[in-house]
C-alpha cells in the first residue's frame, strides 16, 4: 500500500501537517489534494487551536511539481498547473498557520509558505524563487507575496538572479518571522501555541500594501532590475516578464496582480528559451542514470584526491575539490609550474573575496586543504588520482605508467584529456578497470559539465564511483563513450570550423566573436 503523501498529528492542540513526498516534498496534485484536505480538517476540528506545514525528511517543499512543465511548454491545450486555491485556503485559514521550513523552500514551496500567517526556519534553510533559471516565472502569487514580505527591491534581486538566500537574509528581510538552531518542529509548534493564545486576526500576506513602494521610489529599482536581468540573463525574456509581474504587484491589488501574473507565467512558459531550459533541466537529470549501470553498484569512498598537472586544468579541478571539502595533493613536476599554479589558485579566491562570496577564513581553510609538492609522495594515500597534464598521448602514458606503480589498489585512476583515447592510456597500466576519463571543461572549478569518459574495460564501480564524485562536486557528470572528441569537443569542432570558414571568407575575428556572443554563445570562439 502507498504511503500517503501527507500526514498528521496533534500536539498540545496544534495540528502538525507533515509532507511525505520524497524525495523533495514536491507539490504533486496527491500532495496538494492531501494538503487541502489536512487544512480543511484542522480548521473545523474543535480540539485544534492551529497548524503547523512541515516537510519530511531533507528539505521542507522543494518546488512544484516540474513534470507539468513540459507539456505545458509544448501543448497549448495542456492545462496550468493552479496552486492558488490551495494557497488561498491556507491564507483564509481563521487558525494561525506556521510554516515549518528545513532544507529548502524553492518555488512553489516558498510560495506556499508565504500564504501562511507565519515563518520558521532553521538556520541552515535557504529560500528562493528560482523560476526564471528555467526560463519561466514564479506562476503562484510568488511575485506578488515576496515584495509584500521583504520589499520591491530584494524581491526583484531573488526573482531576476534565481538565487536562493539563507535563512539570517531572509529573516533580515521579513520574509521568516524566525530562525532557530535545532529541534524545528518543537519550535514551530511553540510558534503556533502563542499566535494561538495571542487571538487573530493573524497577517495574510495578501494584504500587505506597508513595503510596496510608492511609483516615484519604485522607478530607480525596476530600472536598475532590467539592466541586471539584460547583464545576468541576456537573451531571456523571464526575468523582465517577472520584473513585470512584480511590478503589478506594486501598481495592481492583490487579485488583480495575481491575474496579470498568471497571464505572464503562460507567456514565459511558451517561449522558445523556456522550452530549451526545461529540457536541459530534465536532461541533466536524465543523464545521471546510466541505463546499464545499477542504483546499488558499489562505489569507492573519495576523501583524498591527487592531482598530477598543476597548470590550468590541474589548478581548477584542484579548486573544485577542495571546495567540495577534499583533501587535495597537487603535484608538478616544476616549480615554477607549481608557484604559477598556487598562485592562479589563491588569485581565484581573493577575487572570490573581494566579490563578497568568501570570506578569508573559508579561503584559507580551502587552501590548507591544497598540499603542493614537487614529489608524488603520498600519492598511495589517494582515493582518486587525476592526471592533468599536457594534451600528449606519449607524456599521458609515462605519468600513467608512474601512477600505476604508485597508487594505493583499488584507487580510481582518472584522466582529464579532452580528445584522447581512454583505451590507450588505460592500457599502459596493470589496471585498466580502474581507469576512467574525467574531462572537466575550462575553468574547471566554475563549469558544471565534468564528462565522465567509459573504456572497454572500465569497471562499472569505477563508472559508478566517477559519477558520485562528479556529484560531490557539484557537477554534472555525463557517461559517453570512448570516441575522438567524446561529446563535448565533437559538437564543438563543426562550430569552430564554421567560424574559421568565415574568416577565411574575409570576415575578421572580432566579427565572429561579436556575432556568436551576441547570440548568446558566451565564449564566442
């Protein structure tokens, strides 16, 4: 028998509603359904003074129900997806509701919290409305809620940029009412007990109008939102059809507002970029399930990788691991190699720094993570070994030949080569099951995509093992095959020979670049 997606209990008089949706407590219509029901039967129930929305396990809601988008995207027939009546039912609620929120509130979780009467989050949440990343807008009252809360300009900055803020901003804001530490539910339950006992009514965000600006202060920050909408996502029509919405939400009531929203969400949802974006979105996630490769395989636990190479490639992938909290063993054969490439590593950070997304003290722990040596000393310590160094089948195969005598067995053995045959390196070793392709892309410790190259004799662990590290990391890790170029370089050469073609036709290089970036290719060539 399913487990229900939504379930109940009374404490002390609150009725706590926990969503068991796994694994991200999305808003499917069961959930919604349940949702509705659960808040009905609270509201009626004689033995409850109020309600606590909580989510199950890692994370409070993480969004809406994606899978809707895309027959939405395609099909003009296919019905929206419609939150509203469940959001209006928590607002109307006569009995304070307390939103509960661990992990994330993303999308339609967050707009669903911001329909209740109060927020509590533990510190380590974060919230957002990451809508436009997908080339859509928030499409349930998220843009007319979230400059109610925490005013037109910070609305505008969440929507345009699609980043999440943490749980200290948002209190900052007024989109929480409060952050604890530790035992959220317990917290949240306390909440509800004293909005009970204070007496209503309790605040609907709806009717809020005290942070919305007047036109003349407004004016300045939808002016400078467009400018970052133009600067961040060019080529996009999103975030300008939400900075739209938000600005119906500063001109428009409530009801009014929340239709013009709807009326720009189905615009978005139609675009040719919000088709693009929804699909990458399920492709990326397609790509993480490898089809001959089982969900148990066993995997090599990596805390420790070595990394022999330390130009560009080597220092970036350097950078990627230590971020994801890796020990890193750098080696270079020269020191003056090794000095350049420390150097391009802490130059990375302090612009990190300067930019206000590190602080000195996370910079220097990264970098204590970053052992540089001259030697492959220790390198039988490693889990992971990455060879980085230049693009030569001959020098490839002497470093494989050393790490094979060196590393520890059953360490995976990886290179980065970006055109080479994985076969070939791998058979200069008394392990070719253990050897893999890991191909990062330039810079590596910024670009998503690490392709994660089979051989004939890959081991499917090793296979397995690879894409958990990618996973670690943060990265996008895609299985393909062992062919000149793999995927990425062999979509790539036509396009750079089109462009060479051009020049050789008598267009100059800074015309191509020009032309391909303002197309939206942001490397041009």
């Amino acid at each position: 028998m399913p487990t229900p997606p939504v379930r109940t209990e009374t404490i002390r008089r609150v009725r706590v509603i926990t969503v068991d949706n796994p694994p991200v407590n999305a808003l499917s219509d069961a959930v919604q359904q349940a949702l509705t029901t659960a808040v009905a039967e609270a509201g009626t129930d004689p033995d409850v003074d109020a309600m606590v929305i909580i989510g199950a396990g890692r994370t409070f809601i993480a969004g809406a129900d994606i899978t809707t988008l895309e027959p939405l995207a395609w099909d003009p027939s296919a019905p929206k997806p419609e939150l509203r009546p469940l959001l209006q039912r928590v607002e109307r609620s006569a009995r304070p509701v307390v939103m509960a929120i661990h992990g994330t509130a993303l999308g339609g979780g967050l707009e669903l919290a911001m329909a209740g009467h109060y927020r509590i989050a533990l510190a380590s949440a974060r919230v957002g409305l990451p809508e436009c990343a997908l080339g859509i807008i928030p499409g349930a009252e998220g843009t007319q809620r979230l400059p109610r809360l925490a005013g037109v300009e910070k609305a505008l900055e969440m929507v345009v940029t699609s980043r999440p803020i943490a749980a200290a901003d948002a209190l900052a804001h007024g989109i929480l009412d409060e952050v604890v530490e530790s035992d959220l539910k317990e917290a949240a339950v306390a909440l509800a007990e004293r909005r009970a006992a204070a007496g209503g009514p309790h605040p609907r965000t709806s009717e809020r109008t005290d942070r919305l600006g007047t036109p003349e202060q407004n004016a300045p920050l939808f002016e400078n939102a467009r400018a970052l909408a133009r600067k961040v996502k060019p080529h996009q029509p999103a975030p300008l059809l939400a900075i739209e919405a938000i600005e119906a939400a500063t001109r428009l009531p409530f009801a009014e507002g929340s239709e013009r929203e709807a009326e720009l969400f189905m615009q978005s949802v139609r675009t040719e970029p919000a088709k693009a974006l929804i699909h990458v979105f399920f492709a990326e996630r397609a790509a993480a399930k490898v089809p001959d490769l089982p969900k148990d395989t066993p995997t090599v636990p990596v805390r420790r990788v070595a990394i022999v190479g330390a130009g560009t490639m080597g220092g970036g992938i350097a950078m990627a691991c230590s971020n994801a909290g890796l020990d890193v063993l750098l080696h270079d054969a020269s020191k003056d190699a090794l000095d350049r490439g420390i150097g391009t590593i802490r130059g990375n950070y302090a612009r990190s720094v300067a930019r206000g997304r590190l602080t000195e003290t996370q910079v220097d722990e990264r970098m204590a993570r970053i052992r540089p040596q001259l030697t492959l000393d220790g390198l039988d310590t490693a889990d992971l070994v990455i060879e980085a160094v230049f693009e030569d089948m001959a020098l490839k195969q002497q470093v494989f030949g050393e790490i094979d005598r060196l590393a520890r067995p059953g360490a995976i053995l990886a290179t980065n080569t970006s055109t080479l045959d994985i076969d070939a390196i791998a058979g200069v070793t008394k392990r070719p099951e253990d050897v893999v392709g890991l191909h990062f892309f330039s810079p590596a410790q910024v670009m998503r995509l690490v392709e994660i190259v089979r051989g004939r004799r890959t081991a499917p662990g090793t296979l397995a093992t690879a894409l958990a590290v990618a996973k670690a990391l943060g990265k996008v890790g895609v299985v393909v095959g062992n062919g000149p170029g793999f995927v990425g370089n062999r979509m790539m050469f036509p396009y750079m020979y089109e462009t060479q073609y051009m020049v050789e036709e008598g267009a100059t290089p800074e015309q191509v670049d020009a032309a391909l970036t303002g197309f939206g290719m942001a490397m041009g060539m």
